[in-house]
C-alpha cells in the first residue's frame, strides 16, 4: 500500500481488536454492564420497534441512540446473534474510525506521518475507548464525523453532506460537532458550508429524538457542568478499581504539546468546542443547545482540530514516532482502562419458560438527572433477557435519563416492595392485584432474590396467596403464573 496506508491499516488493527480481544475471546459482550450496554444491546436488537416491548399493552415513545448502528446491525443480529453482532460493529467501528481520521488527514493535505499521527491521536483517544468501555453504543462511531472531514478535505461537498449526515445518524451528539467544524471550515471557505444540507434529509430522524427526549424541566445548570469536561489531572485507569463511568475529555502530553508547538489556525479554532465542552455559559440556554446533558462529547471535535494541529508539528519535524507515543500514553495515562471489560452474554435457562407478557419485580426506577439511580443494574433483566424471550414488558424504562417516567398505575402495587424506590412500607396484596394484572395481559411475574433481599420469599407467598402459580425457581428468581388457569 502507498503513502502510509499500510501503517494507517496495521494501527487500525492493533487498535480496533487489541483492547477488545480478552472481551471476545471470554465470550461476553464488549463493555462493563452497570450503565448504558445492555440498554443499547437491547435497542439495537429492537430496532426499528423497540416501543413496542416496553409500556406494554400501550407502548412507549422511544428513539435509539444509533440508528445508523441499528441498520448495521439489521440484517445480521439474526444470522449470527447479538453478542456477536455487537462485537463485531465495536471492533469495526474502531478499525473505521482510524482509517478515516487517516484519510481525512491526508485530504487536507498531511503527508502520511502527520496522517497517522492525526489518525493516532483521534481514533485511538481515550475519548472513544470510554465509549467503548461503558458500552456507549452511539459513541463509538467516531468514523462518521472523520468521513465527514475527508470529504471536506477532498472538496467533495456531496460526500460531505453525507457524511454529515452519517454523524448525525451514528449520535446527536457527533452530528453537533459535525455541524460545528463545518461552520468552522466555512469560515474560510464557504463550500463547506454545503455540508449542512446533509441535515435535511435526515430531519425527521432529528425530529423523532428530540421529541423522545421529553419536555421536562431543563438540565440544573450544575448537573449539565458536571457532565462536562473536567480539568483536573485524572488518575490513570490502568491502576486498580473500577470506574463504569467512561466521561472524559483527555488530551494527554504528548498530544497537547504537539497541538501547541503547530501554532497553527485549528489551535485557535479548538478553542470554540474546548469551552463549549464545559458545560458552562448562557449558551446553554439556546435552543438545541439546552437539550445537550453531556457538553463533554464536543470533545470529537476539540481532537479533530488538536489531532490536525499536532500532524501539522509532527509533518514539520519528522515525528514518526509521534503517533505510537500519543497511543501508548493514552493507554497508560488516561482515566479510562486500556483493555475492553466484558459483561455476561449467557441468558438464565429460566426464561425458556417466558410465553407470555411478563412483570419483572423489581423494576427500573428513574431518578432526576445527576442522582444517582442504583436500579441501573436491572436493565440486565428487564430489558436484555427481553432479546431472548421476547415478551413484551409493561414497565417504562427511563431510557433517556431525563428524570421521572410514569408507570402504569395498576403496577404501584408491586413498586412497593423495592427497596430503591423507597415507597414505604409493602402494600398489602389483595386479589386485584392479580386482576389488575391479567387485565393488562400479563401473564407471568418473576421475581429476584437478590435485589429483594428478604422481602423476595415475602412477596412469592403473598402473591400466591392471592391467586399465584409458582412455575420456576433456579435459586436467584422464581416465576410465577398470573394468567387465567392454563
């Protein structure tokens, strides 16, 4: 391969299942599973009609955070199943983002050292292995916005429009740093600003997720500043403990002082999406901008303007030997953890028994942005289980974390007897219960031991003294037939 593309393509590899490999080969899904995986698991294999398994028997409003990944995904979750599905988009979707940060580099002109270190510093950051790492399905994309920029570079407006286009689709918040660096490339050359007719074919798309995201009160201006980018000096995830939570906005040296040595004009023009990342400011309360709850993730474009700054230093010396030092420093100073966590695939044998419409209990439990919702864990079950007994449940699940869902009142009953929710002493379960629940059409509960504690063994007798079947028990759950008598 000529002009670098061989070690474009050998980086790409190294990167894209490197960290990964331990994940796979264990089987498991790539990611950790306390926050975001087995949500996006679950949406990717509902696509395009994930509402409908929720809120059953009515449904819900419900936007996946991906549909560029769900359309990946469509045609082959069913032929080799969703472990393997979703390993794969994560590996590839790593490998294309440092092959188009590659390219894009060298549209705009870099020889094949600044290119790889440009590919090196924004395809291999910590910003995307923290993605990665939680299981952030629309984060790992980072290949839509650096397509954008190789087609900008290659003065191909058409291609960039659809690149645009493609970020939009992959996160809303990719397509907003998209948008930025071409008002900023437009600046100085107003074609570029033809990229932003991208946005109108993909307008209903946009539309659906802004409608998904509710009307509640705006983010607390400290809530949206605490989910911006942090300047503190972290602590290097390579050390011991677990951080589920992958936020960053990391730089690093290396990349930092390759960005300030350059003294060139995307120095200066990282600057709009470096402050804009933090989170703080009255531009918060502009329209779209309001509905940002993580200004962390304009880092994508803070490190396309910083990956090109630090090409431009490494074209002018002669680094080579840049790009290695950028990934390797990312991969033992950054707060995320350089190998990929994996979280259980494997399904309880127990669900084999699902046929019908089921309640889990407990339940999920919403909280307001930035407290802390320690039912997160449970979208293991209620929604990840779902992918293999495929029953729709009538919880709603709060899938965009933008503060109270109302459930069905009927279910309040059951509510009770969480602990996290904290309603108060258990209600007293009486025959309606059950009614209630099989005019719902739900025909079967299961139960956890573990996040009942006592009150599981409490709530199987009382549910079956009033009219329960218990159908199952593995130790950890039981099942329990609430229809009419089969």
């Amino acid at each position: 391969m000529k002009n670098g593309w061989l070690a474009a393509v050998a980086l790409a590899a190294l990167w894209g299942l490197g960290p990964a490999l331990p994940a796979v080969l264990e089987g498991g899904l790539i990611g950790q599973p306390f926050t975001d995986l087995y949500p996006a698991v679950w949406g990717m294999w509902s696509w395009p009609s994930g509402g409908d398994w929720l809120g059953w028997p009515d449904g819900i409003d419900f936007y996946y955070a991906s549909p560029l990944k769900a359309a990946l995904a469509w045609p082959i979750k069913e032929l080799v199943g969703l472990t393997m599905t979703w390993n794969s988009l994560c590996v590839l979707a790593r490998m294309a983002t440092v092959l188009c940060a590659f390219g894009a580099a060298r549209a705009w002109g870099f020889s094949s050292i600044g290119a790889l270190t440009a590919a090196a510093a924004y395809g291999c950051s910590p910003f995307f292995q923290g993605y990665a790492v939680e299981g952030i399905t629309e984060g790992v994309d980072g290949w839509a916005l650096a397509l954008w920029a190789w087609a900008a570079g290659a003065r191909r407006p058409l291609l960039a429009a659809v690149g645009l286009a493609l970020a939009v689709l992959s996160s809303w918040y990719l397509g907003a740093a998209a948008c930025l660096l071409a008002v900023l490339a437009g600046l100085r050359d107003r074609r570029h600003l033809l990229a932003l007719l991208g946005l109108l074919p993909i307008a209903p798309a946009l539309w659906s997720f802004l409608g998904a995201q509710g009307t509640g009160a705006p983010l607390a201006p400290e809530i949206r500043a605490a989910m911006g980018a942090s300047l503190q000096i972290p602590t290097p995830g390579i050390t011991e403990g677990l951080n589920p939570f992958a936020i960053n906005a990391y730089i690093g040296l290396s990349l930092g002082l390759a960005a300030l040595l350059s003294r060139s004009r995307y120095l200066l023009a990282a600057l709009a999406p470096m402050i804009l990342s933090l989170g703080i400011g009255p531009l918060y309360e502009l329209p779209l901008l309001e509905a940002m709850r993580f200004p962390y993730r304009w880092h994508a474009a803070t490190l396309a303007l910083l990956a090109a700054a630090a090409a431009t230093t490494a074209d002018a010396r002669g680094w080579r030997w840049l790009a290695p030092l950028i990934v390797v420093e990312g991969l033992l100073l950054s707060p995320i953890e350089p190998v990929l966590p994996s979280a259980p695939a494997a399904v309880p044998a127990i669900y084999a028994a699902v046929d019908g419409p089921i309640v889990e209990i407990p339940g999920p439990v919403s909280r307001p942005p930035g407290e802390i919702n320690r039912s997160r864990p449970r979208s293991r079950y209620v929604l990840y289980y779902q992918t293999a007994h495929r029953q729709p449940s009538p919880w709603r699940p709060d899938l965009n974390g933008l503060g109270e869902t109302e459930q069905a009142e009927w279910l309040y009953p059951l509510r009770t007897w969480d602990p996290v929710e904290g309603l108060g002493e258990p209600a007293a379960l009486t025959p309606a219960v059950i009614a209630a629940l099989r005019d719902a059409g739900v025909h079967l509960v299961m139960i956890h031991r573990r996040e009942l504690g006592s009150r599981g063994p409490e709530l199987v007798a009382a549910l079956e003294a009033v009219g329960a079947v218990r159908v199952g028990e593995d130790g950890e759950r039981w099942l329990l037939w609430v229809g009419e008598a089969r």
